[in-house]
C-alpha cells in the first residue's frame, strides 16, 4: 500500500511542478536558515570540556574602586591581580590550581631559514595541562619542581613545532625566545577548544596559543601580559609596583573534585578577602564567585547578541515557509476534492486517504528537509566567509544534523497534518453532485 | 466596488485567509525589524573616525634580546621614515581609532575626586601626531618637539599639557573655552594643561565603548605627547602623498626591517583595512539579513501567486457567470486587487503588533537595541501593499481573460 501511495503523491507533485517546487524551497530555505543559525548557537554555547567542566572553577574576587562598582550588573571583575593569583597559589586549598595570563613573545629560530616572528603564548602553572587536559604528541607538562625554580621549559603546540622543528619529536631541544633559551619538555597534537573558555577575557573566538610557558619564568623575567589589563586606582612606579597594584590581568583557575570541596573553597575565598579588608584591601562589599565552565560561559554572554537575534529572525522566516507550504497544500488538496470524492464512493475509507495525502506532503517534507541539510552546508560556508572569528564554530556536529532531520519531519508533518485532515472531510456525495 | 461580495466570498475559504494573513504579518515584523538593524548598522559603519584613512598605515616592530633599546628604535626609526620620498609625515603611536586595542582612563574635574567624570581614550603621539592622523585642530596650538617626553615601564604620571576631543571639552567644559583650562587624568597627581582641541577623533573601540551605559563618549580621545617605550614594542602611524600608500607600505617594511636585525617587523596595515575588520561582523549581519529578507519577500509573493491561482481556478465558472452577466474585464481584474488588498490589510494590521512583539524581544535579547522606530511600519506597509498586488496581477489577468462561455458549461 505504502508504494502505491507514494507513486500517487508523485504522480500528483508532479502534476504541478512548480508549486510542488515552490513548497519544497520554502520548507529548504526555511530549514537551512534556521539550522545555520542554531549551529552558530548550539556549538558556541556548548559544553567545551563536558566530562569535567563541572569541577573546573574561575575564581573571581571583587578587589575593585570603592566609589564604583566593576560593570553595572554588579559581576566582581572577570580577572585577579598578581598579589591574589600569588596568595591563592601559595594556599594551594584546591584539588589543582593555575593561574595564567597571555603573554608575546619574539621566537628566533635556531633554522635561519626561518625568520624571527612574534608568537602569543599562555604563561601557567604545571597544573594546566593536568586541568585542562590538552592532549599531548610528544613529552608531557611540566611538574610543580619547574614552577618553584622558574625553569626554563615550553609546551609547544602542533603548530609551532612544525613549523620550528618540521613536527619531529623536539623534546629536548632548545627555543629561543626573547633572547632565552627555553627547553621543550612537551609538544601537544591538535587541540583547539572551540570555545577558548579558559580565557574570555581576551577573546572567546581568539586564534589558540602558539606554547606555554611557566608563570613564574615570566615574572621572573618582567614580561608585561599583553592581555587585557584593567586598573582602577594608581600604581606605584616600576614593576615592583605594578605587580603589589590591585590591577587585574590574569586568570585564574582551580579543579575542584565535589561539591563539597567546591563549598569549601568558596568559604576559603571569603576568608581569604576578609583577612585582606583588615590588611585595608578589598574595600567593597564580599563579592567573590566561583563559577564552573558553563556557569562562566554564561556569565560572559559567549553567544554573541547578533547571533541571538539571527537565531530568532530566521525561526520566524521558518514560520512563514511553513505556513506558505500549509496554504499551498491546502489549495491543491482542495482542487483535488473531486478525485478525492471519487475515492470515498469507491470505498476508500478515512484513514486509508488520510495515510495517501500523509505520504504525499510527507514528500514534499522530507524533500525539503534534504535539500535544506544541503543549504545548511551551504549557509554554514557563507558564515564562514562573512566571519572570520567564526572558522572554528560554524560547523555542523552530529547533534545537529539529527536536529535538522527532526525539524523538517516535524515541519512536513505540521505542514501536511492539517490540509490532510481537511482533504479527508470531503464527503463523497457533494463533490461526485457537480461532475 | 463593492466590498461586501469580495468580503462574504472570502468568509467562505477562512482557513486560507487566516494563512495568508498570518504570513503576511510575520513577513512585515521580519522585514521591519531586520531593515532597522541594518539602518543601524549602516550608521555605526558611517560614522567618521576624524582621521585621515585613504592616505595613511600603521606599521610596528618588537625588538629581542637585551640589546634592543625601545627608545633609540623610536628615535631612528622615525628619522628613517620621515626621509623617504612619498611619506608626508609619520608619528609614533600606541594604537589608532577602530583597532579594538588601547589604553582608556577616567577623567577627573578636581584632584582628589574620587568617581570620574567621564572616560577618554589615550592616545600617545608627538608633535606631528596631528598632521600624520590628519586631525583637525580647531582651537589651541599643537604640541612643541621639546613637551615630546619617553613614558617609561610602569611610569604613573602624565605630562602637563594635552590636547582633547571637541567631544570631550564639551563635556567638560560645556559652553566655555577649554583651551588654558585643567583636566587631571589622575585625580592624585598634577593636573593637565589643555593646550589644544581637535574636531574629532574616535577611541579604538567605536562599539564597545560606553561609561555607565553612554555611548557618546566614542568621541572622548585625549592626545598625550609621549612615546611609549617600554617592553620592546614600537608602532608607528604613516602617512603618504596621497595614491602612494601601498608602494610605501611595502617600502617602509623593507627599509624597517633592514635597519634592525634584532627584531621583528609586523603588522603593516592600511587604516582602511583597519576599519573593514572593525566593521567585518556588521557587514556579515548585514548581508546575512539583505539575504532573509530578499528570500522572504521572495517566498511570500509566490505564495499569493500560488493561492490566487488556485482560486482564479477554483472560481474559473463564477467568474465565467459573473462575465455573462455582464461585468467587464476590468471589474473581474479590479475584483482580485481588492481581494488581496484586503488580505493584505489584514494581514499588515496583525503584523504592525506582531513588529512591535518582535522588536521588544530583541530590545530583552540584546541590550543595546532601541524600540523601532513608527515610520518603518507604514513604509512596510506600503512595500507589502505593492508587493501584494503586483504578486496577484498575473492570477488577475488570468481570471480576467476567462470567457463568459465557461458558464454554460458543465465543468
């Protein structure tokens, strides 16, 4: 039956080929619309690092002016000073803790085939890449004895290794960067974080490190961050100064096990920053956070707004399709009365027509639902050329396109239900009257 | 014309009015909505940066190894610049207007005052900061080679005289002459003289600036007569005799690059790429909504294409009697135009509140956005009244050729 029903629907999509044309691009372009948008939303608001992201904690302590709070929402600011990255490394109350900032550095390759160039990099603590788990090509991180000592070690990334050592394994050998010899103890295989969350600060869509460096090499050395760094009151003169000033310009991290640690270390926060008001610090109310990954992708509005809204628009573009499809079935259901009446008084029962006309806008469905996933490609390499930050995000996962095959069955079935139901009601006596 | 026929015919079929209707509403609040954001859009990319942009690029080096003085780099580098042929001026400078990158302060009225007045951005430049930017200084002198100083790593104090933004001294200074006046861009230390006033001259971060939810401080840049000569990074603005910038970007790279073998020279840029890139997320919102709303007025015409059709076809015998009873041509064509001028009436009446629906879940989704203004409404009126009729022209005309004998037929 199921056959026979599917050549009668094309028998009679073919019949007008332009409109069954026409409804197949409106539920297509309907579907590749919104689907391009949502991709855009889902996979930027998506958990980065799901299997852990609920022990990962950003420390926040509000450290800022008296007379004005930090942004207007009354969020504590979104990094810490140098003396609190300190204290709370020193403490070490957490399961694993890093503090870190972006740093530049000048590369001058031992090749000479290879001109000096500038590279951005993270300065961090050994604990990075047990928290962040990185995966690693070549050696491994660095241990707690390094950062103690300020040893001169990196982590290169894939990419700089190719393009320093041709992508051997090049632990062991020797970077020069700024004029000190570092030596490579790690080299990470591919790793790019869609969402670079550990540092939003400075860019949720920012290009990945080039290497890491330990923290306590580059204050050893004086490298100012080239991060974003935000101060409100003034500083005492030189670097001494700069690093006792209540600027912000790190991050700072902590891998908590359980709630309950969780619980404790937000207490160890709070006492921590009411032990620094009797030293004359934090002059402002309590305002400390400690937000899990997805609680501070959150807080940091990482979907940006023009998606948000392009997410809306073309939901109600995927409206007015469906409801274009709707009126344009109806109208050829409508013509088709008289075969439909025809088919009652051959003893054709409800449910039967109803399964023939199902099958039939189903058709038209499915067929646009296809043709959209294909848009969607389309749309998604559109979004790709329009936004360049966008080249790590703008791609379909398997979530959504099992999303897109859903939402065109839905919308050929909420498309096709009602004309259907209408085409059934004909009764077989009015229409068989006029022919 | 009667309208009461055309409106008791169309009471018949209400499932299909209500659909076209309805589409025809969202289709307004889409498009309405979606042309304002783009307006906006259109506005924010327009706005002037007060500087030279078709003759000027920034280019910049960061120095390794212990060897490299920041300073010296600065002093031959812009002798080195100034000397070649093509290049009008050039200036050292920490950052330009649109690169999303630089240094902002609070501006204070009075030592001691605790909550500032305003924002500003800082700009570092020397004497012929004002020339190589193009600015135009409407008020006060410009700097002297002797107030040029070096700001050193962590240095915390500020020369004693600047120049401002009009934007700002009428801010500070509202209806006076700022020229000869204070303004203390720390409220512990000394205040700053204000020597000079240009017309206009934007902060590098024409979007995201604003000081308790005020936008209009994109235009408060203060121009501070020193070179930043710490950490081992030098920038310099360029401009060249016009028409001759991208031989001297290329030029400029080279002879940089030459002089000093201790660094690395990078980031040479046209200020006009420097604003593309500032407005590239604009202008793919733009081009992303030109493209919805093309495709939706696209889909909604030929669903009234495809719903006239169908009913010119279904009325083909009414029509026919209709004909035969006497109406003429015209009066069959004009019964279709008023039939879908009155969907469409309907249809843009439901969708003037489904705008404004529209627009007030945008102003919830995205703090910045303003209530749409009235008149995009009656303009989309009009575009959807003309769009309609166009679309049922061609069914109309249709239906207007059915011969008066169809009547008499039996199908």
């Amino acid at each position: 039956m199921f056959s026979y029903y599917f050549q009668l629907g094309l028998r009679s999509l073919k019949r007008n080929p332009v409109l069954t044309a026409l409804m197949v691009l409106g539920i297509a372009l309907g579907i590749a619309a919104s689907m391009t948008s949502l991709t855009l939303m889902h996979i930027m608001g998506s958990d980065p690092i799901p299997w852990k992201s609920e022990r990962l904690h950003y420390v926040q302590l509000d450290n800022w002016d008296p007379n004005q709070p930090y942004d207007q929402e009354g969020n504590p600011p979104d990094q810490v000073s140098y003396k609190d990255a300190q204290a709370l490394m020193e403490a070490a109350k957490a399961d694993r803790q890093a503090a870190m900032f972006k740093v530049a550095l000048p590369i001058q390759p031992e090749n000479p085939e290879v001109k000096p160039f500038l590279s951005l990099g993270r300065a961090t603590y050994g604990d990075f890449f047990a928290m962040f788990e990185p995966p690693f090509a070549y050696g491994g991180g660095w241990d707690h004895a390094q950062d103690a000592q300020h040893g001169r070690v990196v982590v290169l990334t894939k990419e700089t290794n190719e393009k320093l050592f041709g992508g051997q394994d090049s632990v062991g050998r020797r970077v020069r960067m700024d004029g000190i010899d570092y030596s490579v103890v790690g080299v990470l295989a591919e790793w790019r974080p869609r969402i670079k969350f550990y540092d939003l600060t400075n860019g949720a869509l920012a290009e990945p490190e080039e290497f890491f460096v330990p923290y306590t090499t580059i204050i050893e050395q004086k490298k100012q961050a080239s991060g974003n760094n935000s101060c409100w009151n003034n500083t005492a003169p030189g670097w001494e100064g700069y690093l006792a000033s209540e600027c912000i310009w790190q991050q700072f991290w902590v891998q908590l096990d359980s709630p309950a640690k969780a619980a404790d270390y937000k207490a160890f926060l709070d006492d921590y920053v009411n032990e620094q008001k009797k030293l004359g610090r934090f002059p402002r109310p309590l305002n400390n956070r400690l937000l899990d990954v997805n609680q501070w992708l959150q807080n940091q509005k990482v979907v940006p707004k023009d998606v948000q809204v392009q997410v809306g628009l073309s939901f109600a573009f995927l409206a007015v399709c469906l409801i274009n499809t709707i009126g344009l079935l109806l109208a050829k259901f409508t013509r088709k009365s008289g075969e439909i009446g025809l088919r009652r008084a051959l003893g054709a029962s409800k449910p039967q027509l109803f399964a023939q006309h199902i099958i039939e806008s189903s058709v038209i469905g499915i067929s646009g639902g296809a043709f959209g996933l294909l848009l969607t490609f389309g749309g998604l390499v559109l979004v790709r050329v329009l936004y360049k930050d966008y080249a790590n995000v703008a791609h379909l996962d398997w979530t959504m396109v099992a999303t897109t095959v859903v939402l065109s069955t839905l919308a050929a079935v909420l498309a096709g239900l009602y004309p259907t139901w209408r085409a059934c009601q004909i009764a077989p006596a009015a229409q068989l009257k006029t022919q | 014309m009667e309208i009461r026929p055309i409106i008791s015919a169309l009471m018949r079929s209400k499932v299909a009015l209500v659909l076209i209707g309805l589409q025809i509403a969202l289709t307004l609040a889409i498009v309405c909505n979606a042309l304002f954001i783009i307006n906006q859009r259109i506005e924010t990319m327009n706005r002037p940066s007060g500087m030279n942009e078709s003759d000027t690029f920034t280019i910049g080096s960061n120095g390794f190894g212990d060897g490299f003085s920041t300073k010296n780099t600065f002093v031959e580098d812009l002798a080195l610049i100034r000397s070649l042929p093509g290049v009008r001026d050039a200036t050292p400078t920490n950052t330009l207007p649109m690169t999303n990158g630089g240094w902002s302060e609070g501006v204070f009225m009075a030592p001691g005052q605790k909550v500032s007045t305003t924002i500003t951005a800082i700009y570092f430049m020397d004497e012929h900061g004002i020339d190589t930017f193009g600015l135009n200084l409407i008020a006060g002198r410009n700097f002297k080679p002797e107030e040029i100083t070096v700001r050193d790593r962590g240095s915390v104090d500020w020369p004693p005289g600047v120049i401002i933004t009009k934007a700002l001294a009428d801010k500070l200074y509202p209806g006076q002459d700022a020229v000869g006046k204070s303004v203390y861009l720390d409220y512990d230390k000394p205040a700053q003289t204000i020597l000079g006033i240009v017309d206009r001259l934007i902060v590098p971060w024409p979007e995201g600036f604003s000081f308790n939810g005020d936008h209009s401080v994109v235009e408060n840049s203060v121009l501070v007569p020193q070179m930043t000569a710490y950490g081992n990074s030098t920038r310099y603005l360029i401009r060249t005799e016009p028409g001759r910038r991208d031989e001297l970007m290329k030029t400029v790279e080279a002879k940089l690059a030459e002089s000093n073998h201790g660094r690395i020279v990078r980031g040479v840029k046209s200020v006009e790429k420097v604003r593309s890139e500032c407005y590239a997320n604009d202008r793919a919102m733009m081009i992303i909504l030109g493209t919805v709303i093309f495709c939706l007025l696209t889909i909604t015409a030929l669903g009234i294409v495809g719903m006239a059709s169908f009913w010119v076809t279904q009325r083909t015998k009414q029509i026919g009697t209709r004909r035969a009873l006497g109406a003429t041509r015209a009066s069959i064509l004009r019964y279709f135009l008023a039939e879908n001028f009155l969907i469409t009436t309907g249809g843009l009446l439901l969708g003037a509140f489904l705008t404004y629906a529209f627009s007030l879940w945008l102003m919830a989704h995205a703090q910045e956005a303003k209530l749409l203004p009235w008149h995009y409404v009656p303009v989309g009126f009009v575009c959807l009244w003309a769009l309609g009729q166009i679309a049922v022209l061609g069914p109309a005309t249709r239906a207007a050729r059915v011969p008066p004998a169809v009547a008499t037929r039996s199908v």
